[in-house]
C-alpha cells in the first residue's frame, strides 16, 4: 500500500511535490524561479513545515552529491540559501540543522567547486541575525575544516588560492555568527583560537607569486583585493577587534606558539608586521595585555638563541610605541624589571658561554656578538617604553634603573674576583646605557623633580669609578638631564669661537626651582667634574662632554653666584694641568688647558664685561702665537699637536685669577669669593669608590692658595715638603680615621645595644658630670679673699684661699 502511495506522484506530500518542482529536468537550466517563489510561499504559510522540507532537500543533496549530479547540488544550495533568507520563524533552528547538515557534506567533498560552493553558503548564512536562539548548535566541524582549507596544497596555483580564500571567509564567518551571541559555543576557547589564528597567520605569511602576465591597473588592484593575504589579514583585524578584556591571552598566545615553531623572530619583520596589526586591532585599553604576554613569553624563552629573544625585544619595543596612546598597565616597574633581567642574564651568558650559568654545561654554543645585539636591543627597549610613560612614572624608571646599578657605596652586591669584575663592569654599563636612553626622552622644567637627591648621589658615585667608559655615560647622563632646550648639538665640539650669537644659544633666565637646586647640589657637581678632570684615562669625549657641562650648567642653571663658582672651577682645572701633581700626560694636560680657554672664552661673552673679555681674549692671542697647543683647535683633532715643555711656560699664557676677580669685581660679581681658590672637600664616597688618588690628592693638599693660581711665583716660597711633613700627613690621616672608627663604634653602639645597658652608661657619665659641675659652682661662687690670706666661714672655720679661674681643670664636655 506504501510502495503504491509513493509511486503515485499527486499522494506525495504537498512539501515534497514543492520541493520537486523547482529542480528542471536539465540542471542547466537552473532553479525554476516561479516553482520556487511557490515553495517560498508555502514555507511562509506554513512554517511548522520548513524543517520537513529543510530535510527533504537535504536527502536530494546528499543523493545528489554521491551520484555526482553536481547541477542539481547547486540548484539544491541555491534554493536553501533563499529559504533561508526569507524565512525568519522560531522553527527555522531545524531548518537550520539541515542546512548545515548538507554545508558540512559538501564541505567533505574532495571537489575543490563544491568545498567553495558550500563555503559561500555558510557565509551567507553567518550574515543572517537569527531571532531566536539555539542552545545545542556546534561549530566545531566547521572551524577544524575552514582551518583545514586555509593551508590547502593544491597543484594548481589558481584553484589552490581559491579553497584558501574560501577557508578564511569561513573562518570570518564562523567567528560573526559567534562571537557576539553567548549561548553559542565559545570561540575563544583555545581549542579553536589554536586552529584559527594560526591559519590566518599562515596565509599572512605566504604571499602568493605574481602571475607572469601582467594585468592591467584595474585588474591588479582586484586581484590584490581578492588575494587571501589581504583577506586574512582583513579576518585578523575584525577578529581581534571583537576581543575582550578576558579574551586577549587566548588570542595572543596562538601568535607567539606560531612565530615559534616557524622560526619567524629571527628575521622579525613577518613577526612585527603580526603585532603591528593585533596593536592597531585590539581595543587601546587592552593593550598593556599584549606587553604582558610578550614580557612572559621572553622570560619563557631566557635559554633560547640571542636572534629569537632579539627579535622578541625588538617586537617588543615596536609594540610599546604604538601602546603609547592606550595604557602600559598597572605594572610598569615590573616591566622594567623583566627586561633587566634579561639584560643581566645576557651578561651571564656572554661571560660564562653557556645558558646554564651555574654548571656551566650547555649543548648550544653562546655567540659573543649575538648577545650584545640583544643587549643593545633591550636597551632601545627600554628607551621605546620609557617614551611612552608620563614623566613622573620616567622618574620613577630612572630611580629603578640607578638602583640596580652595582656600586662600591652601595647596597648592591659587587662580586669579588676578575670574573665579578668583569660582571659588575659589563652590568654597571648596561644599566647606565639604558639610563642614557630613557633620560634623553625625558623633559622636566624642574631639576628638583628631575635629579632629586638619592638618584643625583648613586649617578655622582658611578661618575668617580676608575672605567672610563662608566664616567662618559654618567656625564651624558647628566647632560640630558640638563639641556632642556637643545643647546647641546649647538657646542658639541669645543672651539674658541669668537662669536657666539652665531650658535643661536636659548638662554632663559634662571627660575626659582633651578636656583634651589643648584645651592643645594652645585658643590657636590662641581667636585665631581673637578675629579674627573684629574683623570688619566680621559678621551677627546671626555673633555667634550665636560665642556658641554659647563657651559649647559652655564646657560640653564646660573646666576652670578654659579658664574663665579664655574670660573673658580675651571681655574682650578687650569691649576691641575699647571702643577701636574697627578702626573697627567702631556695629551691629558693641554686637553685641560684648552678645557679652560673654550670655557672662559664662552662664558666672557655671555655675561659680556668688557674688561673680562678683553683678558681672555688677550690670553688667547698670546696662546695662539707662543702655545698653540694650549688651544682646542690644535688639542681635539685627529692628530693633536703637543708639547712636552709644559713646565716652562710663560705667565701670560695663563689665565689670572687675581685679574679675573678684579675685573668682575669691578662689575658687581663677588670678589672675595673669586679670588678664593676652589678646593673640593674629602667625603666618604671617595673612600667608597675604589680610586686611591681622590682621597690622598685632597687631604695631602697643602698650601692651597699658593697652589690654586698662577700666581704662585709672585707669592712667598711654599713650604719646603720633606719626609717629616709627609709623614705628619699620613699620621693626621690615620688619627681622621680613628677618630671616624670610635664615632661609627659609638652610633652602632646607639644603635644596637639594649636600652638597659645605654640607660646605665648615660647615667654614669652624667652622675660624673654633676659631681663636677657641682665642684665647679662650689669653686666659683665663694667669696673673695680677706686682706690676711683667710676668710672665715660661717662655722669660723679658716679655709685656703681660691684657685684663679685661669688655673682650674674643667671637665672637657664644659670646655667650649
């Protein structure tokens, strides 16, 4: 009865008969559009049978497909995708399940026409916004197939492009239709983010060959359009942007587990242009998050080759720049802390030559020059970020960085042995570097906030150590601190301009702030540039960033009283090279000499008094005609002409301090106080810093006026040094130190002993005290002595006479 009512096509159901009715009987022709307006119709009329007939298109499919009648499976999809955009009724999740039933058959296919086919109907369907939801629908077949496309292999180059295009706009629409909707399956899991992202990375990374015939403009710019770089590109930007807060870490690290196993940081352009488009792509609030991820991903990589952890610092410093208009994060300082880290880590590894520093056993060989290229990249790292932060976090950076420093006078930890030498040296000069590079970006008007106390003495403490190279980079340091108005460049080489209004300098009156620091810290600069000059080792760099010192300090932080300190300064330099008590080289002296000359020429013009200018200006005629060589011109050039008769030249190539402090006397300026030679104070750090001349250079110094001018000549002869005013010297020394001993015994005894044992010694000394003081009062107050020789107490008791006030023996805590 069944067989019968089947083959009888009017007891069909009416669905099924609709359905018929709009396959042609050659598939040629297409979909029977009238036909199919009906079955349209009916599936608006009756919607409880759009499941029904969603199933029964399936089976035609699936029968369809497997007897290759290829036209009737496009007629089939074609009519499924206008069911579908006209039909929007709360059954349509069954109709649904059918259609991508039958998407999931082509997808199947090893038809390269019928995989695209059933791509383009899945798109289409991933633009529709259902009205109801659906609570049980799984994508998971689609995101491992569509991934699958996107890294066909294909023979043929045309049709290979086409199933990986194909791939990635299913791909972009499996993420449209459930990114935004809840209750569909989370996108986000790893379990797919590992399968999409990847595949859209993978088509970034090839970039299909040209094909040889060349096509018109027109026809180029659609073919780029359509190439499945720019799509997937297009499918990474959109699904990035889509991302949120929670959501960042499992899109991000799908990237770097691809960069990996590529080996794609090496070369990092591919990898940079990757994070150029997540930066761009993710909400600038999230952005800190990619930082993060980053920073974890080089500590996870600290054993790997220097060109991979390179590459990663360098993507890292890209990243960071295009940060600067989102957020870092919350976390700045730990930031800078993995990146040092690093760099210290890299130091390791270049000493010991393995990356397993307490063994010493690696399997990989360690290259020198790859680790100082990843040295150099952390520290542009370093600089990227810091220019990104506001200016009181750069201070903060700063503070971090010089903290970290290994310094004798601090904390930190020196390691003894040549191997910890070279440790701390290498350290000390990284650190400093990325110092350099954070300060140079760093603009502050007020030099307080600037260089306050703590950092200006740890930076001060490096600029007195013995390696060369740490004083240049803390002299450097310091100058970017205060140039704040780009005169640097415009005195980089030291001359004896005549002019100086052709440098176009930016002079701005001293502010407040400035001269509040400038009391507070002059003297302790001045003494370190002082020190510095006394430097053998000292380079044409050297004395150029000096002489940028002084005359940075000249035109952003003076007034007359550091005017007058500044000339004292330099006199005092003049003075080293004159006497020659540290044994200088010849190159070493008249590199100071001419030191002096380009200072003193600039300054005489800046506060322009005639007569102070007129001094300088005949010294250096009379330089230029006897000792050119006491001149910048002939000191700092390639080949420096030098003379070793230095210690026979003629007064009247030296600058005067009893002329200088005359003429600028005579304009208002402090005379006593220029005429005063300058003599820097022994401090502690001397003793802390490892450098044998500081100290025994200033507390030796004997004779300071004489010694500290030119005039010396002129004066009574010095004191003739002998081996017993040596020795008096060093025995004046050793009691400073024994004395410096029982007060550190005394203030640690303060300190740490209990407040028992410091109540009963207080006590003691001043029940002792009393009972002097009372012997001194009983003394005091008698009266004075009858004409007899004795007075009588009031107990007529005679009694000796008084001792003269001249004659007693105080107590020495009463003796002022």
């Amino acid at each position: 009865m069944y067989g019968v009512c089947g083959c009888c096509g009017a007891l069909r159901p009416r669905y099924k008969r609709l359905v018929d009715n709009i396959f042609p009987e050659d598939p040629e022709d297409g979909l029977v559009k009238t036909n199919m307006e009906k079955l349209t119709f009916y599936a608006l009329s009756a919607p409880e049978k759009l499941d029904r007939i969603g199933a029964y298109l399936s089976e035609r499919l699936i029968r369809d497909v497997s007897r290759h009648r290829y036209g009737y499976v496009c007629i089939a999809m074609e009519a499924l995708d206008q069911l579908l955009m006209a039909c929007h009724c709360q059954s349509i999740n069954l109709f649904v399940e059918s259609f991508l039933k039958m998407v999931a058959k082509l997808l199947e296919s090893e038809k390269p026409n019928l995989q695209i086919l059933g791509t383009n109907s899945f798109v289409k369907f991933a633009n529709i916004e259902e009205d109801t939801p659906s609570y049980h629908r799984s994508y998971d077949f689609f995101v491992s197939r569509f991934s699958e496309m996107c890294h066909s292999s294909h023979d043929d180059l045309e049709i290979r492009t086409k199933i990986r295009m194909s791939g990635i706009k299913g791909l972009q629409g499996v993420v449209r239709k459930t990114v935004n909707d809840e209750l569909q399956a989370n996108i986000w899991d790893p379990q797919h983010m590992d399968k999409i992202v990847p595949s859209l990375l993978f088509n970034l990374q090839h970039v299909e060959e040209a094909e040889s015939r060349s096509p018109s403009p027109l026809q180029a710019t659609e073919k780029e359009k359509e190439s499945p770089t720019e799509l997937a590109e297009r499918c990474l930007r959109e699904l990035l942007g889509r991302a949120a807060y929670g959501n960042i870490k499992n899109a991000i690290t799908p990237v770097l587990i691809h960069l990996d196993n590529h080996s794609l940081w090496e070369p990092k352009i591919f990898a940079t242009r990757c994070f150029r488009i997540i930066m761009y792509s993710i909400q600038p609030q999230h952005s800190h998050l990619v930082i993060q991820q980053l920073l974890g991903h080089l500590d996870a990589n600290s054993k790997s080759a220097a060109t991979v952890r390179a590459g990663i610092v360098e993507v890292l410093s890209e990243a960071a720049v295009i940060a600067a208009s989102g957020s870092v994060g919350p976390t700045v300082l730990e930031v800078f802390n993995t990146l040092l880290r690093q760099l210290r880590l890299s130091i390791d590894y270049a000493l010991t030559g393995s990356y397993n520093c307490i063994t010493g056993v690696s399997t990989k060989i360690i290259k020198e020059h790859e680790e100082r290229m990843f040295q150099e990249a952390v520290i542009k790292t370093i600089g990227s970020f810091a220019s990104t932060l506001p200016t009181y976090q750069q201070s903060e950076v700063m503070a971090f960085i010089m903290n970290k420093v290994p310094l004798p006078s601090s904390q930190q930890s020196i390691e003894a042995g040549k191997a910890g030498e070279n440790r701390n040296r290498l350290t000390q000069i990284m650190l400093l570097k990325s110092l350099l590079q954070v300060s140079v970006g760093f603009q502050c008007s007020n030099m307080l906030t600037a260089l306050p106390s703590a950092f200006l003495d740890r930076l001060l403490s490096a600029a007195l150590m013995e390696d060369a190279e740490i004083r240049l980079f803390v002299l450097e340091i310091l100058i970017s601190f205060i140039d704040r108005h780009d005169n640097r460049q415009k005195f980089s080489t030291i001359s004896t301009i005549s002019d100086i209004s052709v440098l176009k300098l930016k002079v701005e009156k001293c502010s407040r702030q400035d001269t509040v620091f400038m009391k507070k810290h002059s003297q302790q600069l001045f003494r370190h540039i002082y020190l510095i000059c006394k430097e053998e080792s000292n380079i044409q760099a050297h004395y150029e960033a000096l002489y940028s010192m002084l005359v940075l300090i000249s035109i952003e932080l003076a007034n007359e009283e550091v005017v007058v300190d500044l000339i004292r300064l330099v006199l005092a330099v003049q003075e080293i090279a004159q006497i020659n008590e540290d044994n200088l080289t010849a190159y070493n002296r008249c590199a100071l000499f001419a030191l002096g000359a380009a200072y003193l020429n600039l300054i005489s013009q800046l506060i322009t008094v005639p007569t102070f200018c007129q001094h300088i200006h005949e010294v250096i005629q009379m330089r230029q005609k006897e000792a050119p060589y006491l001149l910048p011109e002939d000191v700092f050039v390639e080949r420096p002409r030098l003379s070793k008769s230095l210690d026979r030249l003629g007064p009247e190539v030296f600058f005067w301090q009893s002329k200088i402090s005359e003429v600028l006397g005579g304009s208002g300026y402090n005379a006593d106080r220029l005429s005063t030679p300058y003599v820097p104070q022994l401090t502690d750090e001397d003793r802390l810093s490892k450098r044998k001349s500081i100290g025994e250079t200033i507390s030796l110094q004997v004779e300071v006026e004489s010694r500290n001018s030119p005039e010396r000549e002129q004066r009574a002869p010095a004191e003739e040094i002998t081996y017993e005013t040596l020795k008096k010297a060093i025995d004046s020394v050793a009691v400073e130190e024994q004395e410096r001993e029982r007060r550190r015994q005394v203030v640690e005894k303060f300190q740490k002993a209990p407040f028992e044992e410091i109540a009963a010694h207080c006590g003691a000394r001043a029940t002792l005290l009393q009972s002097k003081l009372n012997q001194i009062f009983e003394i005091t107050i008698r009266p004075p002595p009858s004409p007899s020789g004795t007075i009588t107490a009031a107990y007529g008791q005679p009694q000796n006479h008084s001792i003269p006030v001249y004659e007693m023996k105080f107590p020495d805590l009463c003796v002022y």
